[in-house]
C-alpha cells in the first residue's frame, strides 16, 4: 500500500480524519493535500505577545495554504486552531520531537536564552528573527530583524519608534503589514453570567500584573468612572484575575461596579467578549479586546504608544507630563497615570460608543 505521509491530514500513529469520515486510504485518495512548507513559529512569551502575534497567520496562509504550521508557545489556548496544525508547549518531550525534525523555514521570536539555544540547534533550511551569537547573546538572524532587536536595546530608539508590533513582527517575516487583524478563538464554556444584554456593558480591567506597577490607576479613579457611567445608563463590570480581588472587591463594595469575581481563563474570555467597550492599562486583556474588536480605552504611560495597533477601534489616553513616558519604572514617587482623569476616560468611553 502507498503511504502518503506528505499529506496534510496524514497522522502517522492514528488514523486521519478522511478515513475515520470516509474509510478512504492513502492510495487514490481525493483528500490528499500535499504539504508544500514546514513552517515553525517560536513565540512563548506572555499571552498578550502570543494574541498580538496572530496576525501573521492570515500571511502565511496566505502564501502557503498547504503549509504545516508548527506553534511552540507557553500560551497554547491563544493558538488558533483553524491556522497552526500543531501546538506544543514547552516540555522536554516536545524539545526532543523538535530536535529530530527538519523545516523548511524557522521563525524564533523570542529572546529568551532557551528559546534562541533552541532555535539554533534545530534544523531549518531557512531561518529567521532571533538566534544566539559567538557569546550566547541575542542576535537577529537577518537584516529583517534588525529593527526590532535594536529598539529592544536601547531606550532612545524605543521611544523614537513609530512602527507597531505587528508591523514589526511581519518585517522580521520578510513582509509587509497591511492591516491583518488579530486572531483570537472564543472558547466553549458553559459558565453564564447575569448581565443584560440590551444595555451597554463597560468593561473596567483594574490590575496591570505585578512587573510594572506604575500602570496602576488607582482604586479611587476606579470608584469614580464606575459611579459616572452607571449614572448615565452604562453597566460597569469589573475585570481582573486572583492579583486584583482584593482591589476589585473593594472598589465595588464602595461604588456602582459590579464585579462577579475572577475566573479561569477560558470563562475570562467569555466574560470580556460580552463587553461593549474595555478600558485598561497594557496588559493582556488589552490584546484580548483587540482580538474580539471591542472599542477600547488604553490607559498608558511607559510604553510608546505607536507600537500598539488597535485597528481604530479605540482611544489611547497618556499622563499630561510626557516626560514620564517611557520610564518602565515598577515603582515611582510621581503617580503620574493619576493625571488621566475620569472625566477624561469617560469623554473617551462615550466618544467611542457613539462612533
């Protein structure tokens, strides 16, 4: 019998789904699809890099609609399924499956130690974006990563910066970024939530993790807008993880929010996909209503704001003192986003609904 393991629905130690649906074999197949690239993606990082990475996808399966697409990521939720093949965490069993496989391009996105020892010792016909040096170093693998490493050294050249993420992450590919929008599944749940559904539904992400502290609004302002938009007929709801239960049980104990606790991450999603518009700092949720097209009200200070991409669906609100900008300090005498009023986020918040 004719073994076609150059097809894409072609398993090898389990039978593939035409002949679980059909009984067909691989020998005069009509669903055969010949694999025309192996692609491996290297992005582990935080879950709002992995959902900002997304957009590539559209690219890739773009220019090669037969490709196996391989995704080696600490955030396997946020892998769409309908674009990558195969998604595998960080384990030793999948580093061993990786070192004995060979691809036709590589990509590392990641400057971590592990993953650039990774990437360099796996083989590629072609790779691209970060790989270690003589020294163990971060280096680009190209002159298309060039950019992207450089304003990751230097400060200066960060805030000089005015092309976004994702823009980035296609030069490092070799293309060019023309608009393509984050890619983010909405996983099943069973989880319900009491919220109505012909009223306008404020999601208020409060927390900002725990690296930089300084993107904290603080739980004043929190009470305040809360109490403004249930005043004018919006519903406040409170969003944050285990970090921020304490902060958001006390913010809605003292205002109008409501605030069903934290969940786990699938529910999270759900949660935030019944949302109108999201106000936050940088964080992940951020990325999370990019990914479900919900205006949104960015709150920011340390970062350029010209590397965030929100497909004009939102507003991105900085401290009146510019020269805060940039810091990434986690700690600061100058409370510098308490400058971003309530007022102000509410003007921004009813300006993006009536548009």
């Amino acid at each position: 019998m004719k073994i076609l393991n150059n097809c894409l629905h072609f398993k090898g130690d389990i039978p593939c789904l035409p002949h679980k649906k059909s009984g067909v074999h691989c020998t005069g197949c009509e669903y055969f699809i010949p694999i025309t690239k192996r692609i491996l993606i290297i992005k582990l990082g935080a879950a709002g890099d992995v959902i900002r990475t997304t957009p590539i996808l559209h690219k890739l399966r773009a220019e090669f609609s037969n490709a196996q697409i391989t995704w080696l990521t600490d955030s396997p939720l946020f892998i769409p399924e309908k674009y990558v093949n195969t998604t595998l965490n960080w384990s030793e069993k999948n580093i061993i499956w990786l070192q004995s496989r060979e691809f036709d391009l590589l990509v590392n996105l990641d400057k971590d130690r592990h993953a650039l020892a990774l990437a360099k010792s796996i083989k590629a016909t072609e790779k691209k974006g970060y790989l270690p040096d003589d020294f163990g170093k971060c280096h680009p693998a190209d002159v298309d990563a060039g950019h992207k490493w450089q304003t990751g050294l230097w400060d200066d050249l960060c805030m000089q910066n005015h092309k976004s993420y994702p823009q980035e992450i296609f030069e490092m590919f070799g293309y060019e970024f023309k608009g393509e929008q984050y890619i983010l599944d909405l996983p099943e749940t069973d989880v319900k939530f009491n919220l109505a559904e012909d009223e306008k539904i404020i999601g208020l992400n409060t927390g900002c993790g725990t690296r930089w502290l300084t993107r904290l609004w603080g739980k004043k302002n929190w009470i305040e807008i809360s109490n403004k938009l249930h005043d004018i007929g919006y519903i406040p709801l409170l969003l944050g993880g285990p970090i921020e239960h304490e902060m958001n049980t006390e913010i809605a104990s003292s205002s109008k929010a409501i605030y069903f606790g934290y969940f786990d991450m699938k529910d999270f999603l759900k949660l935030m996909n019944k949302c109108d518009l999201i106000v936050t700092s940088v964080t992940m949720a951020m990325h999370i209503a990019i990914g479900y097209r919900k205006k949104l009200v960015l709150l920011n200070n340390i970062f350029n704001k010209h590397e965030f991409e929100l497909y004009g669906l939102g507003t991105i609100l900085e401290p009146s003192d510019k020269t805060c900008l940039g810091c990434y300090k986690n700690t600061c005498e100058i409370e510098c986003m308490s400058t971003i009023s309530p007022d102000l986020v509410l003007e921004a918040i009813e300006q993006l609904l009536i548009t």
